[in-house]
C-alpha cells in the first residue's frame, strides 16, 4: 500500500464496492456545454511527444462537435499511479465543470500501479471507486488501458492489470479501450519505444493510442454527430 491510502475509508484489500447504476447522466438537449476532462499519468499527460501532443490532443483535433460547446482538460500528471489519480479528481475536475452542463470523464492509468508494486486488487478498486463515484454524480467516464513497454516482466504484470481493469469497466458498461494487446509487438510503436526511455512513444506511437480511442465508440460516446 503506498503512503497516505489509509487517510481514505476503503472497503478492505480485495474487496470491491457494490455496484448500483446510476441514471443521473443525460445528454443535454439544446445547449450543450460539455467539459471533457482527461485524467491520469504520463501518457494521458503525452511525455515524450515532441510535437507535445500526445493521444489526447491528436484525439481532440479529430472529435467534431459542430452545435456543441466541447472545452477539454488534460489533467495527466507523470509517475501517477490510480491512488494519486482517486486522491485528486474530483476536486481538479470540480474546478474545470463549473460552467458546464455535461460533464465527461476520460481515464488513463495503470504501468505506474505494476512499477510501484501495488496489488492488481488494489488498483482495481481504486478504479472502481472512481467509475461509482462519476456514476452517482451523474459524469460519464471512459477508460483508456495502458500501452505495452519495452520490458518483458513489467508487460506480464500489465497483462493481468489490463484484464482487470477491463473486467472492472465490463461490469459497469464502461468502454474500456484495450491499448496493449494491440500494441504488443507492433513495429511501429517498439521502434518508437526503442527510441526513447522504453516507456513512452514519440509521436507515431502517441497517433496509434489516439486511433485506438477514436475507433473504440469515441464519437458514439460523446453522442456527437
């Protein structure tokens, strides 16, 4: 358990909140002011873009929203893992809604949870919490998955994570974008990773993560046109 989780009231380790669905979200007819906030690590934040775009920006230029009011926050913080993520949401998109309302939530962490030790049950609930959090508060979320590294042992750890959280998102009708078994062994995005530290892509592999999100139900999901 990493410093400060037991300043929060959790259910205890391997335990998950019950789930109860909330229908608080809508759509908003007529004006639509939407506040689509990202929230997560060093790839939602795009570390080692040198275009400084990374998957969110690429994803933002290619959403059309003619007749709605779509303002975006990148909220991504390097080394983040999902506890850092579930201490600081709500109040860092808090700020970013006040005008909005419709309110979008897009979620992205995972490798620094496997690099820091934390156990898959832990970072599991932490997305949990999260996604049942949003969902009484009438947000929408949408999860990104963590990309593959360069290090063998680290991806089979990640594995197990990536099915997790895609269990986690399966129970609660949240799209969950797999962004590692696509990625796994693609040419271009270990040729980016084998340019840079083995963790994050340059600008090609950022546009592999971008095209993943924008061909996994993106536009359906913001229900624009």
């Amino acid at each position: 358990m990493s410093e400060g989780e037991d300043t929060v009231a959790y259910p205890h380790e391997g335990s998950e909140p019950q789930f109860r669905p909330s229908a608080d979200f809508q759509v908003t007819e007529g004006d639509r002011r939407i506040g689509l906030c990202f929230v997560g690590d060093s790839y939602v934040n795009g570390y080692g873009d040198p275009k400084a775009l990374g998957w969110v920006s690429r994803v933002v230029a290619r959403t059309p929203h003619d007749g709605s009011a779509l303002t975006t926050y990148n909220l991504g913080v390097r080394g983040e893992s999902s506890s850092d993520v579930l201490a600081r949401w709500r109040s860092e998109t808090a700020l970013r809604w006040k005008n909005c309302n419709e309110r979008r939530l897009v979620i992205g962490f995972g490798t620094n949870d496997v690099a820091q030790g934390m156990t898959t049950a832990r970072s599991r609930l932490n997305l949990a919490n999260i996604l049942d959090d949003a969902s009484t508060n009438g947000i929408a979320t949408f999860v990104v998955g963590p990309p593959p590294t360069s290090d063998p042992e680290l991806n089979a750890k990640l594995e197990l994570l990536v099915d997790a959280h895609a269990d986690v998102c399966a129970r609660r009708g949240v799209t969950y974008v797999d962004c590692f078994r696509p990625l796994l062994g693609h040419d271009q995005w270990q040729s980016d990773l084998a340019a840079s530290d083995g963790y994050h892509p340059g600008q090609a592999g950022y546009g592999l993560v971008a095209w993943l999100v924008l061909h996994a139900g993106w536009q359906d999901w913001l229900s624009l046109p």
